[in-house]
C-alpha cells in the first residue's frame, strides 16, 4: 500500500494532481492531509525524508518519492496496467509534452489565480500575463486534442496524467470565471463532473478551516459544476444503516438525505457526503438501494 501526503484540498494545487494519480486510475493509497502553513506541516513532512514538499508518496517498500512529475512516472512503472500515460508512443509523447510545460510554466496565472476550491467569482479581472497564460493554455489543449485524434472529452484519448495535472487548471477557470473559449469551457466541465475531481471537491470544503490568504474580494457565484443533491447533518439517528459505508465501522454521525437519515464512522466521513452525495458510490448505493 502507498502512503501519499497531501496539504489543504481546497488550496493545494500539486496535491490534486498527486491524489488524481491514485483515485483516478484506481490505485490504493493511504492518504495523509496536513494544514499548510501550521505548525503540524513540519512534522509532517519530516516523516517523509527528504522530501520538502507536498504531495510526496511513500511505497510499500519504503522508498520516498516527491515530486509529481517523478510521481507519475514512477506509479507508470509500478502500475503498467492501469493507463497513467497513453498507450500510443505518440499520444503518449504529447501527454509528456503537457505535463512538463504544465510543472514548469503560467507563474502569471498561478500567482494571480491561486486555487480555492471554496469560491466562484463573477469577475477576477485578470491581468494581461494571466491572460497570455490562458490564450497559451488553450492552444495547447487544441493541438493535443488535434494530434492524438482525441474525441471524446479528454487531452490525449482517455483521461491521462495530462488531464490529471490540468485538473487544478480546470479549477480556476472555475473559480475565477477566467476568460476561456467553448472548447476550455467544455473541457473545464469534464473535469468539474469527473468523479475523482467531485470528490477531491468535497473533501476540500469541509477538510480544515479556510486560509485566509487565499480569500479575494471578488463578487460572487455558485460553483459552476454539477450541483449536489441536498442533504444536511443531523445530531442523531437512527440511522438506516448500522456500520459507515466507507470504513464499516459502527455509525457515530448522521445525516438527512431525501427524508432519510443515514449513519457514518466520523464527522469527515459525514460531512463530505454532505458535501456531494453523488461523489460518493457507496453512499449511494445506500441511497438508491
């Protein structure tokens, strides 16, 4: 089994991708969160030597590895079976392509447009280095698209690493209504309705509390991806079910769902389903069962 660290889902860019690379392609990964900017991040991440960042993943051997890039290519290794990259050489060689301009490229849209999973603004008046970011973005997305002969909703045919590292830019257009064409557009949607990217999404909004640096004073709107059917927290059951259906444990903490109260393991547990029940095929599964 793997052990990934991560920091603040709602903030943290480069622990989306790191997670993206284990949930959605179905690889099992213990996962530890820690609060950026704590005291608690220190401590964390110095039980990952010599890592100095996060994400950084431990395997089961015991070897350490930071860095998405090395992340990627390393699980590639160990998980052949499993799609990270392309199959094609050439599809294949595109999706590289994008990822290393993306770990090396758009400081002007990473600094002005930090990820925040907590927000949507009308307008975030983005300035023109943002913009030559975007128009560059969009270019080559086109032309991977182009060259792979992809048809259906992702970079290089199926969903890749590629798309797993623009998952976070996806996230900002989102966030911050940036100025992008039908087929970004299309493309932001993709992502805001994958399942892996929905339930990174509700883990984010209830994982810690907000960071403050990361608030702007723009106007504001509903989150544009798909929205979640309703359900609320209740202080008690009983519940419909006996043990939570992600860990089987005993229920502890509740919630409404549909008239219909359903139990689970902790608040975190509850409180990400709460978030976005559809996220969440086991709690589903309950629901429509």
């Amino acid at each position: 089994m793997y052990e990934l660290l991560i920091g603040d889902r709602a903030y943290s860019s480069w622990s989306m991708r790191g997670w993206l690379l284990f949930d959605a392609f179905g690889i099992p990964v213990k996962v530890k969160a820690v609060r950026m900017y704590s005291p608690d991040f220190a401590a964390a991440i110095a039980a990952f030597p010599p890592a100095r960042t996060v994400p950084v993943i431990r395997t089961a051997e015991g070897t350490v590895i930071s860095d998405t890039i090395a992340i990627a290519e390393e699980l590639a290794s160990r998980e052949p079976g499993v799609g990270i990259w392309p199959a094609g050489p050439a599809a294949r060689a595109v999706a590289r392509r994008l990822v290393a301009e993306m770990h090396s490229g758009f400081a002007p849209l990473r600094d002005h447009s930090t990820m925040n999973l907590r927000a949507s603004y009308t307008n975030s008046n983005p300035p023109e280095g943002v913009l030559a970011d975007l128009a560059r973005i969009e270019t080559i997305w086109s032309d991977a698209r182009a060259e792979t002969e992809s048809k259906g909703s992702w970079l290089c045919g199926a969903y890749s690493a590629a798309d797993a590292f623009y998952a976070p830019i996806a996230a900002r257009i989102a966030t911050y209504n940036l100025p992008v064409g039908p087929e970004a557009l299309a493309y932001m949607q993709a992502h805001l309705s994958h399942p892996s990217f929905r339930r990174w999404r509700a883990m984010s909004l209830v994982d810690f509390p907000d960071q403050e640096v990361y608030r702007r004073d723009y106007p504001r709107r509903p989150w544009p991806g798909p929205a979640p059917i309703p359900a609320e927290a209740v202080g008690q059951g009983p519940a419909e079910n006996e043990t939570c259906p992600y860990s089987g444990r005993p229920v502890t903490h509740f919630l409404k769902a549909e008239g219909r109260v359903f139990g689970f393991c902790n608040a975190f547990c509850r409180d990400k389903t709460v978030a976005d029940p559809e996220a969440w095929p086991a709690f589903m599964a309950l629901l429509r069962g």
